[in-house]
C-alpha cells in the first residue's frame, strides 16, 4: 500500500494521469483486515466522478435492493476521504521531488487538501 512505497503509489499515478488526465483519476483507501491497507483506483475517460456523479436516493435504494448489510452511500463516499497520513505523504514527496527535479513535481498527486 501507499503507507509503504509511496513512489510506487506515485509512478502508478503519473501513468494513469497520461491516458486519463489529472482530474479524471481518482483513489480510495481500505482497510482489509487479512490483508492490511489497499488501494483502488477509479479513472474514467468521460465526465463520472466516484462520487459527485452518483445520485445519493438511487444509491441507497440499489444498496436496500441488494441487501447489503455494510455497504452504503456514506461508506462509499468515505472511501474517497483521503487520510491526513497520506496527504503528508505525498506533500513530502512532492516537496523533495520538487528540490532535486522542478518541474517533474508537478506530475506527482493532486489532492484537494
């Protein structure tokens, strides 16, 4: 996970960024109990965002239709929320690249902090 390589995290993101776009590559964060933290990615070549495209009332009653017992509008969308450790993360990153390379920093995650 990104906890753990964080230039891996990155290189994984710059390649999206080149057939997606900047604005059109999106992630969330999990954690799987047998597993520890994940990651997953959402890109998407049209105007859908993982969460400003999704219709709250639809969601939930797809959720109720299904019968989940877990997953559900406000799970989905916290996903979504990156964690304070993360950000740090990648604005450390960003700031060392930014010394030793310039302007290849401007390549590395943009988040709305």
């Amino acid at each position: 996970g990104i906890n753990t390589i964080p230039e891996a995290f990155v290189s994984c993101y710059q390649k999206y960024w080149k057939v997606f776009g900047k604005d059109k590559v999106d992630f969330c964060v999990f954690d799987v109990p047998s597993w520890g933290q994940q990651t997953f990615s959402y890109c998407s070549k049209g105007n859908v965002h993982p969460i400003k495209s999704l219709n709250k009332e639809n969601f939930g009653r797809i959720c109720e239709k299904m019968e989940l017992k877990y997953y559900s509008y406000k799970i989905h969308k916290a996903l979504y929320t990156i964690p304070n450790y993360i950000k740090q993360k990648v604005r450390a990153l960003k700031e060392s690249v930014s010394q030793f390379f310039g302007a290849v920093a401007k390549h590395l995650p943009h988040f709305n902090m």
